[in-house]
C-alpha cells in the first residue's frame, strides 16, 4: 500500500543517514537519491514517501533523477517541496519554458539542478555530447553537470574490457592502468572550458564588461556559432586575457 511504501522509504532514510553521520559525514554534506528515472504511474507513490521522509528528517537532502520518461510540470510542482535537488535529463526538461521557469526558481530557492546526459554511442557526436556538455550547465546557470556512464570492473560485472569499445566505454583499462577515450578527452576540455569562466568571475568580480563577455561567450557557443568547433577555444583565450587583466 503506498502509505507502507511511504513508511518505508522513510525509514530507508533514516539508515542511511545514520550510516553517513557514524562515517562522520554531516547531512549538509550528501545528497540521497531516492527514486531513478521512475514511471509515472508511481507519482504519487514519490509523493507521499519524499512527504514523509522530509517531515521525519527534514534535514537529509533528497534527490529525484528524472529522465526516460517525459513527465508532466505538474508532478514537478507537486513534489517540489519535499525535494532538495533535481539531476534532470537534457532531453527532456531544458526546452518548454514551464521546465526552464521552474528550474530557475529551484535554483533560486537555493535547491541544486543538474543535468546529465548518457549517451553510450561512439558515434555519438564529440563536439556536441562531450565539448559541449560543462558549457550546457554554463548556458541554463545550472548547480553542475553529470555524465552517467556504465564501466565494467575486474571482477567480471558486465561486458569484458575487449567487448567495451564498441558500447562507447568513456575510459578503457590496460591492466592497472586507465586509458582516456576521445569522448573523455572532449569532456575534459569543455570542463577545462568554464573552470576559466568560474576563474574570470572569481578575479574579476560583478564588472560589466566581465557579465558582458560571459553572457557573449555561452550566446556565440550554442547560438550563432554553434557550427563553429572553434569558438569554446577563442571564448576561452578571451577569459585567459581578461583573468590576466584584472588579476594585474
């Protein structure tokens, strides 16, 4: 019954932050997963045990990840209150503009919302699922971004190393060693990307020019030259000169 459900998870709740305060780590300081990509006919289900859960232990974090099903604002809405972070997938929930408001006003609440992508193609596009990822959070002021990405291990969970490559494993293994892929390489420049962006707000303050370039920067990226493979470049050699101006 959804109340025993509810109960439940509540008391799931309750073991874990018990496990993570006799690890020593504060209820600041974890987010709890609650529910991944769940089908909408268990809405209301998710309603009444996130209630439940925040009114027994208001101060664990709890997060939805919601993706694979496209599911209406209005659920959103509803759970919103008993839900501190939101990992969004960017296929669905970064287009209507009931989605980007409301992710505006979670982030503005001081709740996180993070997007993720999980692609698991090589022929998935580099510059696009990869160089691009770190300036999507960039573009839409968002907490953070995610990549989720299945890796087997040596204990046999999963394809052997061998049969990975064609799955697009994101890094391979060379016995204790880890090789980065070209999609890896591509994810670490565009975080290397908005690491200078962060950099240039942290020497530079609230100037004018400074919000002017950074608004330019994601505008050119992913409007008007997002054609163009070379513009996260040029947008950051022009953060890296404007860090070494105000940093003087």
């Amino acid at each position: 019954p959804p109340e025993e459900k509810a109960k439940r998870l509540a008391e799931y709740v309750k073991a874990t932050k018990h496990i993570m305060n006799e690890a020593g780590i504060a209820d600041a300081d974890y987010n709890l997963e609650t529910f991944d990509e769940p089908d909408p006919k268990r809405h209301a289900e998710i309603i009444a045990a996130h209630k439940a859960a925040k009114t027994a232990y208001p101060g664990v974090k709890l997060t939805l990840t919601m993706g694979a099903h496209r599911t209406a604002i209005d659920f959103f809405r509803k759970v919103a209150d008993y839900t501190d972070s939101w990992v969004l997938w960017d296929g669905y929930y970064f287009q209507a503009k009931e989605n980007l408001d409301f992710n505006a006003e979670q982030i503005a609440k001081g709740k996180k919302v993070w997007h993720y992508t999980c692609s698991t193609s090589p022929r998935t596009p580099l510059y696009r699922e990869y160089r691009l990822h770190a300036w999507f959070g960039e573009r839409y002021g968002l907490s953070g971004n995610q990549i989720f990405w299945f890796q087997d291990c040596m204990g046999g969970y999963g394809p052997p190393d061998f049969k990975v490559c064609t799955f697009g494993g994101l890094v391979y293994r060379n016995f204790g060693n880890t090789i980065p892929s070209i999609r890896y390489m591509n994810l670490r420049q565009g975080v290397q990307d908005v690491k200078y962006l962060d950099k240039l707000r942290e020497v530079a303050g609230d100037r004018e020019e400074v919000r002017d370039f950074l608004k330019e920067a994601v505008r050119k990226v992913w409007v008007t030259e997002m054609h163009d493979q070379t513009a996260p470049d040029r947008m950051r050699e022009q953060a890296a000169e404007l860090i070494l101006k105000y940093a003087r």
